[in-house]
C-alpha cells in the first residue's frame, strides 16, 4: 500500500465492494497500490483442519493444512508469515483475518521479492485486519463465505446451531476466548454465547436434551430466551429463571437445557455464576488445576417456576478458566472408558502456553482421540478464557487493534 494512501480510503473501497467480490476487490486494491501478483483468502474450515480457498462456488480451491505450512503458521500463531524464493524471485506473505480475536481465516499476499520488508508487511496486516471486518459482515448478505468454510455438507442441525453462535472467539485487553465444538459438521444441542459491555462480559454454555434438529430446536429456544432475558438488563439468576419458564411452557418438562451462566466483572475479576446442569468448570492458575465446585441446580426447563440463586468465585491475572459440556468430561471410549477429569487435566497442562483457541482445539482432539473415531456419537463444547484483568491502559484501551 502506497504510504500516501490512507487507511480510510482502503476500508472505504472495501465497503462498497459488492459482498460477493470482496476477493477480487482485494486483488485489484493490492495489485494498484503493492504490485500484488497473486491475492489469495483462505478460511477455516467448520472442524478448523484445514484452510479453504475462496474460489468459484460451490466449489473451493484445494484446500492447505490449518495446523501446518506456512498459512497454518499464521493462522495458529496469529502473526504474519513470510516466505521468499529466488528463482524467480517473489515473496508470499501470509497474514492472519481475525476480527476482535474470532480468526476467520489467511490472506496470501504474492509480491516481488524486492518490495517485502517490515513497513510492507505492518501495512499489508492492517489491510488484511480491514478486510477481515468486511468479510465477517458480508455474511449477512452472500452465502459465499459460509459455503468457502465447509469441507462437506452441514447437517440441518449444525447449520442452525453454526448461525446461533456470536463466533469461535472473543477478544479484548482484559480477556481473550477461544472456544470449538465437536462434531463440527453434525453438532445438535451444544451451544456457547457471550456478550461483552463496558465493565461486564457474560459467558454461557448450554448443552440441549437429545441429538440432532430436536436438540437444536431445545437450544435455539434457550439460548434466545438467555440473551432476550440479558438484553433486557435482567440479573444473572433471573435470566435462568425466565429461561426456564420458555423452556417448561413450551415442552412441559419433557426435555431440559443444561447451562452454566457466568457473569464477569472487568474491574475486579469477581464472577458471579449460575450452574444449572452439567457443564463444568475448571481453572487453571499456575501449574495448578481446579474444578470450580459450584452448587448444581436444575436445569433450564426441567420443572415450572424452578427458582436460581447466583454463586461467586474469583479470577486473577493469569487465570485460565475452561468450561466443558458433558460431550467431554462424560465421553467414554469404545471399550466404555471413561475420558474424565485425569484426561481433561493431562490436556490442561500440556497446552498451558499455547492460545485459548488451540486449548480448546486440543481438548476436543484429544477427546477424539480418546473415542477412537472423529465421529462424535455426542456433542461437545469447550470455552477456553484466558483473564488478563484491568489496568488503567486496558480502561482506556478496551479493544485490541484487530
């Protein structure tokens, strides 16, 4: 990008692009203003194994590793990577699209090699962050974007439960989410949701009675009672109780929701916490691990009128909390063992460095791993939340650059 050309103007340019041809827009952008030969967009797939061009659909490009390669280092570690050749001579450089910490995917950028050094690059990522914005919301308007992401077609249930969902991750300077659920093309009733405000951030897990489009249903109608119930400016305990009332009024008690709702303060890391059902929670502080042992009650729609009450627990700089669904923590092998909290601790601690999103990737492999087949016969949810608190930057400062 020429360094006379502002930012704004790009971002502008992006925007009036047709949603359809942001890809070519892109390229055109790029090839003016950097000498760009070649523009490429990889996304992650639903199962996030592997990076999906977007190309002429419904058919997409073949695809390249997620976890490997030089686009799967930049998608896992989230940081511009540059490859060069001599002969003849171009340089690649490959740079994260994420959108306040949800990754969506890899712009590939061809250049000559005499035109890639460090301003090129920084200029390039701020590009790329622009058109990551412009991606995410061209979804309300094309399917392309949707059809790119999938390796196979999505069940009717996961189509439903992939819209229901705010993204794979969620990031600001006081905290950082990654979160995956399993089977990705055939997931039901689990489900994961947040919202974040000036000083609050609300996290829920729900995992929906029974499996395919009636566990979806059961969820959909829970999850929108939840934000229906919060958007109304409802204290924690009665969001449950108003959600279990729709739950009870529609299916007398015939099905039920289980949930965990966790409502954070961003100024002093106190969490106030409703579990109603079978999610569990963990944190991590240190090298140490720790269930969160909070008072289980009913789940959302199991009896009329049933009453919540909130629980507290505290979170500190450097915390790591981890919320699994029963999909996970109650999995049994073939043989009928039990995955459990040994396994789910073994996990923890071996991926205690790398990034919330790649915990919650690994639980679920190694869960796969566990069963003996990718083919999940039940849901699984993990939320991986990474605290890092508030400071006076973070006040003044509460999104990232991305």
């Amino acid at each position: 990008m020429n360094t006379s050309e502002p930012v704004a103007s790009v971002e502008s340019l992006l925007r009036a692009a047709p949603p359809h041809l942001l890809v070519a827009t892109a390229g055109r952008l790029l090839a003016d203003r950097v000498g760009a030969q070649e523009v490429n967009l990889l996304l992650a797939d639903y199962g996030l194994t592997v990076l999906q061009p977007v190309t002429h659909l419904p058919q997409t490009g073949e695809p390249v590793p997620a976890h490997d390669g030089p686009a799967g280092r930049a998608f896992i570690s989230q940081t511009p990577v540059v490859e060069i050749a001599h002969y003849p001579a171009f340089g690649v450089v490959y740079l994260p699209l994420t959108v306040r910490g949800d990754r969506l995917g890899v712009l590939c950028v061809r250049l000559p090699s005499d035109t890639v050094n460090p301003a090129m690059v920084l200029q390039l990522g701020d590009f790329a962050t622009a058109l990551a914005h412009e991606v995410a919301t061209a979804g309300r308007d094309t399917d392309l974007y949707l059809q790119a992401r999938r390796t196979r077609r999505l069940t009717l249930a996961a189509e439903m439960q992939w819209q229901l969902l705010p993204g794979r991750g969620c990031a600001r300077q006081e905290y950082t989410i990654g979160a995956h659920l399993e089977p990705a093309y055939a997931i039901g009733g689990d489900n994961f949701d947040w919202s974040t405000s000036a000083d609050h951030l609300t996290v829920t897990v729900t995992d929906g009675m029974g499996q395919g489009i009636e566990a979806s249903l059961l969820t959909s109608l829970t999850v929108g009672a939840l934000r229906n119930a919060r958007r109304a400016g409802i204290g924690l305990a009665d969001q449950a109780c108003l959600a279990d009332q729709a739950v009870f009024a529609h299916y007398g008690g015939k099905v039920y929701a289980s949930t965990l709702l966790l409502h954070f303060s961003l100024e002093n890391g106190t969490v106030r916490a409703v579990d109603a059902g079978s999610p569990q929670i963990f944190r991590q502080r240190g090298s140490a691990i720790e269930q969160i042992e909070l008072e289980a009650q009913l789940p959302l729609g199991m009896f009329e009128e049933t009453v919540y009450e909130e629980q507290t627990f505290h979170v500190e700089p450097g915390d790591r909390l981890i919320v699994v669904s029963t999909g996970v923590h109650g999995a049994r092998s073939a043989d009928g063992g039990l995955f459990g909290e040994r396994a789910l601790r073994q996990t923890l601690s071996a991926t205690r460095l790398t990034p919330p999103h790649e915990t919650a990737r690994s639980v679920v492999s190694g869960l796969i791993t566990h069963f003996g087949s990718k083919d999940l016969t039940a849901d699984a949810a993990v939320v991986c939340l990474d605290w890092k608190g508030r400071d006076v930057q973070a006040a003044d400062h509460p999104y990232p650059a991305q």
